[in-house]
C-alpha cells in the first residue's frame, strides 16, 4: 500500500490498525547525536489521549523503541516506534461490518481495496495519529535545537470562537489548562457547556485549530511544486477529520486589496512588519515572520443518535453506532496539528543544508 510514508529527507512511515495489535512508525533520515527518550515520545503521547471528558477508548500509549536509539541518542539509522493497542473492544463493531458509516471512509475504503477492516476504521481510524505524534517528538526536538517551536490551540469549537493573540482573553497559559486547548478561560467554559449539551443530543462537534510557528529563519521551502505553504497544507489536510486549511489573512485575503493585503514594514527600524497577512511564507519560502494558519475540522462523524445508511447491498439501514466516540476530537488533533507542522519544518530544515555551497546554519 503507498501513501503511508511522509516527508523528503527526514521521512516518517506509519503503521498499524486501529484494533490491531499495535500501531507504530519508522523515522528514517533523522540525524544521529539527538537526545530521544521514551519519555519525550510519551509526554506527547499523553497530551494526545482523550481524557475523562471525553469518555473515549482509555489507552495507555505506552511507546517502545526497537531501533535507531542507543545510550539516549540517535544513530542516524531509523527509528522504529511501536505502541501496542491494549484497550479495543472489537464487539462494538461487528454489527456494523456489512455497513458502510456515515461520514467514515468506510465505503471509500472498500471501493479501494475491496475490503477493509470494520474494527474501529482500521487504518482510517484517528488513532492512527499517534504515529504521527512519536515521530512528532523527534522532530520537535530537532527544531528545538535551531529555536524554533511549534505551538497549536483550538480558535473555534462547536462555533463558540475564542480570541486571536493580542485580543483581550487570550491567554497562551491557559492552552494547556483546560481540556479542551482554548486560549482563555471564558472560552473553556462556555465550550464545556456546549459539548455537554451535544452529548446529551448524542451529536457532536467540529472547530478550527490555530497553529503558530516562531523562530523559523528566511528561507526554508522548495519552490516550484514543493512551496513550504504547500508542503504544510498537505501535511495537516492528511490529519483525518481536517477538511481546509488557510495561511496568514487566508480566505478573507480574496475581499482585500493589494495595499491592504501586502505586509508593510514598521516605522520603528526594527526591521519588522506590521502585519503578516502572509502568515510567514512568500513564494513557498519562509519570511522569518512567524508562521501562522488554521485548520478546519468536521464533527465526529460517529454518534449515538440513530442515523440512516448504507449496506453492502444498497440498502438502507438504520443504525445506532456504538463505542467509544469523542464528541469533538479538536482538542485531540491540536497535538496532531503541531507534530505534522513539526515534521515538515524538520524536513525543510534539512533540505536547507543543500540549498547553497556557502550557508549559513538555520
């Protein structure tokens, strides 16, 4: 099966299914010399599991690593990561497996292949984004190494918008106190109080994921095809439920003219601007502004209200889909958002070295 490995010179694989034994990755092209522990795969691992406010499959994700690794460093081999699943119940589904589920890749899925594994989505199922959040690890602590860092929120649940950097509420702290990544504590409880109303509807919730990237030197990208924003689009677009992606002034740059959209320096002589209507990337290449874009992700499509569908006989059916289901699973992705963000940034980084004989390190 193609379409499992992702990135140019720092390349990731993943794989495994949702109900299987274990899910994993294999990260080839990272650099020997960096520091990788267990623990920095499992902090990130942690942040990604759903907890009791979403009353969704309790998994451990306690990672291994088989290779790659000695003495606490790399070895410039790849690096192989597994964590094996230990909480699936495999009987919700076997009600559902002639049944192709609303808004799940269920029929697409079997049109492709001619079967598919019914348990959880198999390989489509959310929980393959925990690959992507170890490898995610290493190459956070490759950006670190070069001041960069990747942070993501949750702008936008169920509709409830929450405020933007400089605005009054916003508070960067507050990400990572709440359960639910928004950046003020307002927010947290007027979004609390909509996901529980949909709970009891037994619906659910989409939203829109912010992510910034700070300390990224001019330069970084790979014009024609290649283009940073490019790359970055089609890295978070692959995140499961994301369905739109927009950089700096995004869509509402279409309503703007050229003078109110072009990024204008200060008149401090700082050599800054005054705004990064380009969310950081010109011409596919980094600015040095701070990199900045949305993502867009739908409702879970699995709920507990009764929905009609399709069987493998054309058929419709009505069906109740049982599990365990997060009502809205942005808070989730915002992990996910920032470990696909880091791996390209990774990745570019390293493309960077050959870009000119004489270069000065990023």
């Amino acid at each position: 099966m193609s379409g499992n490995t992702f990135g140019e010179l720092f390349k990731v694989t993943t794989f495994g299914e949702s109900h299987g034994e274990a899910m994993g990755c294999v990260i080839d092209g990272c650099p020997s010399g960096l520091e990788l522990s267990v623990d920095d795969i499992e902090k990130e691992l942690a942040r990604r599991r759903p907890g009791k406010v979403y009353g969704s499959r309790d998994e451990k994700d306690t990672p291994e690593i088989l290779s790659g690794v000695f003495k606490g460093k790399t070895l410039g081999s790849p690096i192989a990561i597994i964590v094996r699943n230990t909480n699936q119940n495999s009987r919700d589904y076997d009600e559902l497996k002639d049944i192709y589920r609303p808004g799940h890749a269920d029929f697409s899925w079997e049109a492709k292949y001619g079967l598919r594994d019914h348990r959880g989505g198999g390989r489509s199922s959310g929980r393959e984004t925990l690959c992507r959040v170890a490898a995610g690890a290493a190459a956070k602590k490759i950006l670190a190494l070069h001041g960069i860092s990747v942070l993501a929120w949750s702008s936008s649940i169920a509709g409830i918008k929450q405020p933007s950097p400089g605005e009054d509420g916003f508070d960067f702290e507050e990400i990572e106190r709440n359960p639910y990544r928004v950046p003020s504590k307002i927010g947290a409880e007027k979004t609390a109080a909509k996901i529980e109303a949909l709970r009891g509807e037994g619906e659910s919730a989409g939203g829109i994921i912010t992510c910034l990237a700070t300390g990224v030197k001019p330069g970084l990208g790979e014009p024609v095809f290649d283009k940073l924003d490019a790359r970055l689009a089609s890295a978070i677009i692959s995140i499961g439920a994301c369905k739109g992606v927009e950089f700096g002034a995004g869509f509402a740059a279409a309503n703007l003219k050229g003078g109110e959209n072009n990024d204008l320096p200060c008149n401090d002589g700082n050599g800054k601007f005054a705004t990064n209507n380009c969310g950081g990337i010109l011409g596919g290449i980094s600015s040095g502004q701070d990199i900045i874009f949305r993502a867009a992700f739908k409702p879970t499509p699995s709920i507990s209200k009764p929905q009609k569908a399709f069987d493998k006989n054309g058929n419709v059916k009505e069906i109740e889909i049982k599990g365990r289901h997060d009502v809205c699973i942005v808070p989730r992705a915002v992990v996910v958002v920032e470990a696909m963000t880091a791996l390209v940034l990774a990745d570019f980084l390293l493309l960077s070295r050959s870009a000119k004989i004489s270069h000065k390190e990023h």
